[in-house]
C-alpha cells in the first residue's frame, strides 16, 4: 500500500501548504512586557511627594540680575469705538500714551489684570495698544476674592 496515501496523509500535507493566520503570540507577549517595562521607568503618576527645586532660569548677561522692577498693574477697560484705557489700583484711568510715560524709566512694567473668564482674542487687542508703542506687557489672572480651595 505504499503507492496509496491515507486521508490522514493528504491531511497533514495540505494543512501545511495553508498559510497559517495565528498571530505570533509569543513576539506579541515580548513587545507588551518591553512597553510595560519604560511605562513604569517613568515613576508613579499617583505620588503625593513633590521634590521642589530652586531653579534660576538665564537671562541676557548684560543685564544686572540684581535691579528690581516696579510693577504697575492695570485693568484694562474697553471704550467705544474699540479704544482701551487703562484703570490702576488707585482708580487712575490712562491711555496707552499716559502709560507709556509712567513706564518710560524702565523702572515700572506694566502689568494687565485680567479675569480668568476673559478671551484669549480680548488680552490682545487690550495689550496691542501698549505694545505698538514698545512696551513689554505683563499678564496676571485675577483670582475670585473671598474663595478658597
């Protein structure tokens, strides 16, 4: 009977002419335990402890690091016409020109106070103003008073 092959013969033959569509569990397994290995190197996104670090970031060389800058804050307020003034703490309402030379010494920066609801697109038109006559505009968020967390 050696001219005759068996099912089971013909069986084994055209399982291995059909191209296996199992997918390579075992590279699978080997590339997760390589992605969970740098995931934790990363450290614990649930820590409570923060190191604090002082970090003195580089400035221009040329300047002295130990001079103090003023600072003068200011609300902007919007008046017809798409013009702004500036309010200050003390209740002095000024024009961007009138702001210009209270900065002019370098001495003073002005600095916007804005309320954290304010646009994006509302800072900038009330900055351009200041900055179209060269000045370097600082920008701090008004916290709700009264609130805490």
């Amino acid at each position: 009977m050696k001219g005759i092959k068996s099912s089971r013969d013909r069986r084994r033959k055209s399982r291995g002419s059909i191209p296996n569509l199992r997918p390579p569990t075992m590279m699978i397994d080997l590339l997760f335990g390589a992605l969970m290995l740098f995931a934790f190197q990363m450290g614990d996104p649930n820590s409570k402890s923060v190191i604090p670090h002082d970090i003195e970031l580089p400035t221009d060389e040329t300047e002295d690091t130990k001079k103090t800058t003023e600072i003068l804050p200011l609300q902007p307020l919007n008046i017809s016409g798409g013009e702004w003034i500036y309010e200050t703490n003390e209740g002095d309402r000024l024009t961007a020109d009138e702001v210009a030379g209270r900065t002019k010494s370098g001495k003073i920066a002005p600095v916007l106070m804005l309320s954290k609801t304010i646009s994006v697109q509302e800072y900038v038109d009330a900055e351009t103003p200041l900055r179209k006559l060269g000045l370097k505009v600082g920008l701090a968020v008004i916290s709700d008073k009264g609130k805490t967390k």
